[in-house]
C-alpha cells in the first residue's frame, strides 16, 4: 500500500512539473504562424488573447501576438522591414588580409601602434 502511494505522489508531482513547463515554456512566432495568425486576423477579426486561446500547443506570448497584430495594422504585413541596403565591407577576405598585413606590421616596428580607427580610415573598412 505505502509503494503505490509513493509512487502516486511521484507522478503527481511529475504532472504538476509538466504542467508547470507547458506555461512557462514560450515559443517563438515561426513564419508560418505569422502567416496564420495574418489569414485568421484579416478573415475571422481575432484578437492575440483569442489566438493565443484558439492554438495553446503553440505556446505563443499573448504579449507578442498583440505586438504582431499592431505590425500588421501599422505596416499591412509580418514580414521584417528591410534593411538600410548599406552594403557591408568589413568581412571579405581582401580586407581580412589587408588588416592583417597591417596589424602584422607593426609587430616588429617600435613605436608603430596603429588605432583601429587608424586602420579602418586606411583600408575603408567601416
């Protein structure tokens, strides 16, 4: 009697930890379901607390739902605003070479410490 005592507590108390987990644990919003949360939203008029309700395996933060949903009515879309195009120069393998012949060289000069703004205005990394 006292063993499957034991172990009702014991699974009991699992129960109680994976519940605890189920709530705690929160998932990002994938792509896909910003592309449902977008159709549900523009055809059905849901909320973030109805869709965070209608999908709880999903896990979603309501926080971050509701936040989705003012992008969508701000911007009309999910998708991320694209970038300042500003191309970036620094991780090529010219320039990788170039600031390490650079940084090289001084090693053996006296007296030669280049900054890194020193560098970057002479090479035009940025």
């Amino acid at each position: 009697m006292f063993v499957c005592y034991y172990f009702l507590n014991l699974l009991r108390d699992y129960e109680d930890t994976l519940l605890m987990s189920m709530v705690v644990c929160k998932h990002a919003i994938s792509k896909e379901d910003k592309i449902l949360i977008k159709i549900l939203f523009k055809l059905k008029g849901y909320n973030a607390e109805q869709l965070a309700r209608e999908f709880p395996s999903k896990g979603w933060n309501v926080g971050s739902v509701y936040k989705l949903l003012q992008k969508l009515r701000v911007t009309g879309t999910v998708d991320c605003r694209p970038s300042s195009g500003k191309q970036c120069s620094a991780c090529t393998a010219d320039n990788i070479d170039l600031v390490d012949k650079l940084v090289l060289s001084q090693e053996d000069n006296a007296q030669s410490h280049r900054t890194v703004h020193e560098i970057c205005l002479e090479t035009g990394v940025h």
